[in-house]
C-alpha cells in the first residue's frame, strides 16, 4: 500500500511539474494553440489595469479584489511596454498557419490580426491626442470610475476606495508627464477644451469635500446596503480628509499648468498638428475600419444631408412649418409646451420614467427581429451632474461580467429644453434597446470564444449598429406617429451632418464656427448642444464618422443578403450573423455576411 501511495504521490508530482512547464511555456513562449495566444494577449492585457479588472468584475467572485486598490499606470515607460507588447504579439500571431484555421477560429485569427496592425501602424501619432479634454479627460474620469465602476459593498471596498484616493496623485502625475511631452511636441489641446476643462476642476474642487462626488457616492452606496450589511460609516471622515489632502492638490496642478497654457491656442481642426493630414487619414481608418478618404466622406455626407432634408421638410410642412430653414422649423417644434418636460427635479425625473416606459413598450414587439437577447437587464439614470455640462446628449455603459452592474442608459439632463419629447424614442433606441445594450451586453455573454472577441471596440460596428437600430424601430412601427418619424430623422441628420463638418474641419479647415453654423442650420438641436457635439470631434477627430458609415455598410450587407437570398431571408438569422460574433472591423463583417449567403441563410449562434 506505502509502495502505491509513493508512486501515486510521484505521478502526480510529474502531471504537475507539466503542467507548470505548460503554464510558464504558454506565458513566456508562443503557446501552443492560437486560443491559448489568444486568451493570453487578453489576460496580459487585463491583468495589467486595474481599472479594467474592476470594471469587468470578472474576478470578484471568485473573492479576489487585490487590483481595487490601484490605478493603471499612466506612465510614458508603461506606454513604450504597452506598443512593444502589441508588436510582439502581431508577430507571433503572425507566426500561426491562418490557412489550417476554419471557422470561429481563423474569425478570431482575423479580427485580432486586423485590430493589431491597426495598433501598429497608429504608433508614429500615439501622443496625437489629448487626456485632459471637455469630455473624457483623467479629470472626469476619475470622479466617474469611482462613483458608478468602483464597489462599495463592504469595509474592504471601501479601504480600497481609500487607497485608491491616496494613490490618485501618481496617476495625475503620470499624465502631467505626457501632457508636458506633448507640449514639446507641438501638440496641444484646443482653446475652448482649456478654457472649459478650467471651469470644470476649478468647481470640482470649490465644493466642500463632504459635498464632492467623491464623497457622496460613497455615503450613498452605503446607506444603501441592507440592514445586515451595513458598515463604514466611520470611514466617511477619512475619506473627506483623502479628497482635501490627495485629491484637491492633484487637481490643483492641473488648474496651475493649464491656467498658463491658455495663450497662442486655437480651434482649429488636427491639420494644424505636426503631420496632422496623415494622422486625420489613420483616424478615418480606425474608427471606419475603411479607406475611405475624406473627400469620399465628406461627399457622402453631402448627399446624405440633401436626402434626409426633404424627407424632414414634409413633415414639418404637414405641421404647418413652412417658413424657414429645416433646423429653425425643427427648433420651433422643440419649443412647443406639448414636446418639453418641466424644468425642475421632478420633470427630470419624468425624463427618466419615460425613457424606461419605452424600453417597458417595446420590449415584447421584439421578437420578430431577434431570437437572441441579452440577460443582463437595462436602467435609466441621469449623467452625474458634476459632469453633464461637457458631455454629450447620453451614453451606455457596459454591463459588469459578474452580473451586479446593469447596462445603463444615461441621460444629460442638464437642459430639459434639449428633451423634446418627439426625440426621446430614437435616443432610448439607439442607447440601449435594441442598440447598444442589445450589442454590447449580448457580446459580453457570448460563451466558448476568446475573452477579447467580447471586448474589443470597434467604432464603426458598435456606432454603426446602433443607428441601424434607429432605422429598425421605424420598419418595426415603433415610432407610433409623424413627430417621432421626424425626431428618427432629426437624428439620422446629426449622424450625416457630422460626415460633412468633421471632415470639414479635419481635412477642409473649415473653423469650428462654421461647422456650429451647418449643424444648427441642418438639425434643429438647441445651440449648447450643438457647441458641444463640435467641440467633441474637435477633441476625438474621426470618431463621429463611424456612425453613419456603419449603418450605410450594415444596410449594404442587409440588402445584398435580402436580394441573393430571397424568400430564405430571415431578419433574425441575419442579425445574429451581425451581434453574435462580437464585435468587428467593417470588412470582416462583410466577410461574414457572405458567408451566411453562402449557407442560404442559416448560422450556427454562439453562445
């Protein structure tokens, strides 16, 4: 019996020193199957940002939470390992047979292949860009990260929440660092971005820290938690002193050096940055996933806008507005008391209702489109207010892999006058069902495919989908009269003006007054919100065409399935083609479709 145990003992010292070699081979080696390289790039990435970890919250359940006490690290040295580590793994994905590979794995070899040279070649204008903007800068990320992805569910959430504000000046010191290089490299943000940035940390950090976000959020959270949960009050203080000692100074160097940079800017478009053509040319290939360029754009943009305005003129001219421009009519209807909401907290609050009556209405009229839907549920809330002023009309927000985070429909309310009630189906669509949340939460739960399939972000599929989406709740008779059709059109303009004006001010060097002037004079939205959609390409150039070019393409491939397949066509088989392979470049998409007509119509679902 001893002479068994040893021997059992002994082979299972040997499957564990293989399997140990196996491990350190697959992590310091080329791994010895594409899921394993494939599962590796994702993990190394993951692994090394915190923020995504607690995002993700993929790990929590398993009771690790070491990363929540950290920030990624935002250092020039951390960005040299992060562009050295996305040429290596080019190339040794490079190094595997792509034409043994079939199915979901040569579509994994693809679209990994495409997004990393994609990288790759973006590296000559990796500080092309500015961190510290209007919109999605550190100094609005932070305070949101904290408030909505960071958990507060017990003390060791909240000691974390604590370390994490200690903490908080290296990672502002880090971005300092990259904002002075830029400086020296010609390359700084525009005048309105610093000028608006200012305003915003200097009332940041005006309010008494037992009144900040960062505070309240956490006081919030806890007050919420069960009876027999309930903890930390004690801590409340010391979080009050991290946000006067660590927070409050880190933001004041920012104010400091931006407070000194706000001479000899401008607000001009990116061809005024060294090389700004040939970097404006990569941004219009990473957010299309195309190579269009931007005279092609910029002339689909044109025609676009001439169709979309005859079709808003008739409506309104059936209201009775005839005189004026299509945007002056449209404002005029905006204005009406039938299309506003009160002006206090509780008609923001019937903001919110009504956006959620909608999802509510909707959401049985949808199976004729869809066999497949997310399970994670969909909420409506308000943007955070100390951020609405700068963002834009609404944005989504992932839903957590652990399941404890909705996906979320968040909503400015900064000015109910930009609320007109003939809009709000088409925004609630294309936020979140069937838009993003439908996207987005169903690639997140698709099952048996690399981590990165469900994550990585392509701008053109993800914005593109959404705006079919809009186009889809018009074939589906989910906008119920003539006013909702207009405020689809209203919105269908937004994206095609956009084609004209950031091409225009990226490529043609039009002023960003004259982009305010076309977009006001074409769509009708409220002069604030206007500002702020031209300020945002300004900051994200190229960003804003993915919209329209991904619905134009997803509409292509639509119709070209509809017409080789005939009575085999069915909408549901072709959207699970579209949202159930995760997300994907444009050409790969069409790829993709092919071969769905290929099959006559039939696709194995994920998941």
């Amino acid at each position: 019996m001893k002479k068994w145990l040893k021997r059992l003992a002994k082979l299972v010292g040997v499957l564990v020193l293989l399997f140990a070699v196996f491990v350190l081979h697959t992590i310091y080696f080329k791994p010895v199957t594409t899921r394993l390289f494939f599962d590796r790039v994702f993990v190394e990435f993951a692994f090394d940002s915190p923020e995504m970890l607690t995002s993700m919250g993929m790990l929590r359940p398993l009771g690790l939470r070491y990363y929540d006490d950290d920030w990624d690290d935002n250092s020039e040295a951390q960005s040299d390992k992060i562009r050295t580590k996305l040429r290596n793994d080019l190339v040794t994905l490079r190094s595997y047979d792509r034409s043994d590979m079939t199915g979901q794995e040569a579509l994994s070899y693809d679209i990994l292949e495409f997004f990393l040279d994609l990288q790759q070649r973006g590296d000559p204008w990796r500080h092309h860009n500015f961190p510290v903007n209007q919109l999605f800068g550190i100094q609005s990320n932070v305070p949101t990260f904290l408030a909505t992805q960071h958990p507060i569910n017990d003390e060791t959430d909240v000691r974390n929440y604590l370390t994490r504000l200690e903490k908080l000046p290296i990672k502002f010191a880090q971005t300092m660092d990259g904002l002075k290089l830029r400086e020296e490299k010609g390359i700084l943000p525009p005048q309105f971005a610093v000028d608006k940035v200012l305003i915003e940390m200097r009332e940041f950090v005006a309010q008494p820290a037992t009144e900040n976000i960062l505070y309240t959020s956490v006081a919030d959270r806890l007050g919420e938690l069960a009876a027999d949960q309930q903890c930390c009050s004690d801590l409340l203080p010391e979080i009050a002193k991290r946000i006067e000692t660590d927070v409050y100074p880190a933001y004041q160097t920012y104010i400091d050096y931006f407070a000194g940079l706000q001479s000899g800017l401008s607000n001009d478009g990116v061809w005024r940055l060294p090389n700004g053509d040939d970097f404006y040319a990569h941004q219009i290939e990473n957010h299309t996933t195309t190579k269009m360029s931007a005279d092609q754009i910029h002339q689909i943009g044109v025609a676009e806008v001439a169709r979309i305005e005859l079709e808003m003129d008739a409506i309104l001219v059936a209201e009775g507005l005839i005189e004026g421009s299509v945007g002056e009519r449209v404002q005029l209807l905006a204005t009406r008391p039938d299309q506003l909401f009160p002006d206090t907290d509780a008609g923001r609050e019937q903001i919110l209702v009504a956006y959620q009556a909608i999802y509510d209405e909707i959401d049985g009229k949808l199976d004729q489109y869809f066999s497949r839907r997310p399970e994670a549920p969909l909420e409506v809330k308000r943007i955070p207010e100390f951020k609405e002023k700068t963002s834009p009309g609404a944005y989504y927000n992932a839903p957590s892999m652990d399941g404890a985070r909705p996906g979320i429909f968040y909503a400015n309310l900064r000015d109910v006058s930009e609320i007109p009630r003939f809009g709000m189906r088409t925004l609630a669509f294309h936020e979140g069902i069937p838009g993003h949340h439908f996207q987005i939460a169903l690639a997140r739960e698709l099952k048996g495919l690399p981590i990165f399939r469900t994550m990585i972000p392509f701008t053109a599929y993800s914005e593109g989908w959404a705006l079919y989406s809009e186009h889809l709740a018009h074939e589906g008779g989910f906008l119920p009269d003539q006013l909702s059709e207009l405020g689809r059109l209203q919105a269908e303009m937004f994206r095609a003006v956009r084609l004209v004006v950031d091409t225009g001010m990226h490529s043609k060097r039009w002023t960003r007054e004259r982009a305010i002037e076309l977009m006001l004079e074409k769509t009708g939205m409220g002069d604030k919100e206007v500002e702020s959609e031209i300020e945002r390409y300004l900051v994200m150039p190229g960003q804003a065409l993915a919209y329209k070019i991904g619905m134009l393409k997803i509409q292509e491939l639509r119709a070209r399935a509809e017409t080789a397949l005939g009575d085999k066509f069915d909408i549901r088989e072709f959207h699970k083609v579209v949202l159930l392979n995760g997300a994907m470049p444009m050409p790969i998409l069409e790829q993709q479709v092919d071969g769905f007509i290929a099959a006559g119509g039939v696709v194995a679902e994920q998941g």
